[in-house]
C-alpha cells in the first residue's frame, strides 16, 4: 500500500514546464490529501481507541477518507453532516456511497430530536464527546496539529526532489480548502530556510477565511504561505464555465485532475504566472480526489452541453 513516496511528472501548461507532484497515485482507499493529513492516524498507537469521530459534508473527500481509515484499523467511523441532499443519497458512486460501503456510520443531524438548533461541532462538543471517552475527534477537513505529521513527510519528499535535481528556487503551488496542507507545506520549508515557497489560492470560503485558518494554525505569519488572490469572487462548488474549460485544459496533458479544487488551483496558477511573470520552477500538488469526479463530472457535462 504506497501512503508516501509519489513521483513526480511534468506537463506543459502555461506555455511553460510545470513540476506535478501526483499524491493523487497514493493508494486509491486512502488518497491523496486525505492520506497525507491521516497518516498520523495510521501510523500511531491507538490503545482503548475504538471509535473515529469527524464532521463535515456528505460529498466530502474527507467522510470516504475516514471511513477508509476507521477501516484498516478496525474502528468505527460516527461521521455527523449538517443534512443529506436526496440525489446523493440515491448515488451507488462518489464519496458518500462509498464511505458506506466502508461500514462508516453517517448521522444526519437535521433528523435528530435533540439537535436544538447547534451546528455540528457544537454538537459534538456538547453532546457526543463527554460520553465517548474511547474515540479519537478530527476536525473538519483534519483541520489539526496531527496533520502536520503526514504534511511535513510530503514537504520531505519535495525537499529531496529538489535537491535531486539541483534547483536554486522552486514554488509549490496547491489549491487550498482548510488551508491545513499549505500552512504545515510552507512551515517546514521555512524551518529549514530552504529556498522553496508555497503559493496557494483559497477555494472554500475567500482569501480572509483562509487567512484565519492560517492564524488558527500558527500565530507566526511567516509560516503563512502566499495567497494568490483571484480578480472574481468563485464559490465552492458551484460549477462555472471557466472551471470546466480549465479542467478539460489542464486534462489534456494526460493527467486527470479532479473538479473541486483543481479548476481555481489552475486558474490561480495561471493568474500568478501572468501578473507576475516568475519564472520560478513550479510544482503543483495533485492532491488526488478523483472519487468525486464521478458526481462532479455529470453535472458539468449537463450544465455546459456543448
Ligand atoms: C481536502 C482537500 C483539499 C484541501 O486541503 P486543505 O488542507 O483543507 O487546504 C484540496 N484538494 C483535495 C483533493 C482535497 O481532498
């Protein structure tokens, strides 16, 4: 099972060689991002641990992550959502089907009696934690310090590749969410002094959420990885047409990328390679995510029919 140790391919994009880190070749159970930020889960003791405790969206990469990691280590995955949209539901692919097919126990908040009105942290703060003493509790998205582990292990990987091959400079570039995987990316090259930077752009919530996160995360700004800002306002998931022609571009090089984060990552990319005109080696981190395409894909194709 390959959690670590991705190789690294280049493509022409941009009219220009870009580096592609491919996490998205990570075992396909435990892919890409998720792997990464979960590996310290994998690779501890857990003694009196049952059970795995997590949040977040129905569709979310990181509800099949868990449930593949409460999998291989025999736990059970309690994973709460705000609520559960039908289509998805009546889904037999994507990431809610197939955390189901891992056993993970899915509970959807708004059919509960004794919600009154919290979110779902708050919920599991107040009403599930105190009595589940034998779990272990992960953030959304593994928004957390043990994520650090599995991030620093790929900024390792990177920082030998770069090495390897003699650069002076190199940028990694990532499509950001939480921000977890840029912040500890970009913390550890700073730690080091080595002369690598990380660039991200803030595909969940705009650039202030993502500078919070970053704060949340380390109080030392000079941890805080770059934000390339964008000229327009893009909301998570919602399917734009310029996303779509970004992924069939990006898709062509021969390397499928996935269509939650990636359309901004690239479109950010370009912005950054465009307004500044750095000609700084680049390596993209593919973060995998693919499972998602199933449902993401259809959706595209129905909306930009032409
Ligand atoms: C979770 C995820 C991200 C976001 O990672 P953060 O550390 O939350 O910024 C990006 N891409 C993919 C494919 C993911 O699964």
């Amino acid at each position: 099972m390959r959690l670590s140790h991705t190789p690294v391919d280049a493509i022409e994009m941009f009219d220009r060689e870009i580096f592609v880190k491919r996490d998205d070749l990570l075992h396909p159970e435990f892919s890409g991002n998720k792997a990464r930020k979960f590996a310290y889960f994998l690779e501890h003791d857990f003694p009196g641990v049952d059970k795995l405790i997590g949040y977040g969206s129905a569709q979310a990469n990181s509800l099949y992550s868990m449930s593949a990691l409460a999998k291989m280590r025999g736990w059970q995955l309690d994973f709460y959502v705000d609520h559960i949209a039908s289509h998805i539901k009546t889904q037999s692919q994507g990431n809610y089907a197939a955390a189901c097919k891992n056993g993970a126990n899915i509970i959807d908040l708004s059919e509960t009696d004794d919600r009154e009105g919290r979110d779902s942290l708050t919920y599991i703060q107040e009403q599930v934690l105190p009595t589940q003493k034998q779990a272990v509790f992960v953030p959304e998205g593994g928004r957390c310090s043990y994520a650090e582990y599995g991030v620093f292990k790929l900024a390792e990987e990177i920082r030998a590749w770069f090495k390897q091959r003699g650069l002076s400079s190199l940028i990694v570039f990532l499509p950001s969410g939480t921000g977890t995987t840029a912040l500890f990316l970009n913390k550890y090259f700073v730690e080091r002094g080595a002369a690598i930077r990380v660039l991200t752009c803030a595909a969940v919530g705009g650039d202030d959420y993502l500078k919070l996160q970053f704060k949340a995360l380390s109080d030392e700004t000079h941890h805080h990885p770059e934000i390339v800002a964008m000229p327009k306002k893009y909301h998570f998931g919602k399917l734009y047409r310029e996303f779509f022609e970004m992924w069939k571009r990006v898709c062509s090089t021969g390397i499928e990328f996935e269509l939650l984060y990636d359309p901004l990552g690239w479109m950010a990319l370009e912005h950054y390679l465009k307004s500044s005109g750095d000609r700084t080696p680049i390596i993209y981190i593919h973060q995998g995510g693919l499972l998602g395409n199933i449902s993401m894909l259809p959706r595209y194709q129905r909306k930009f029919a032409d």
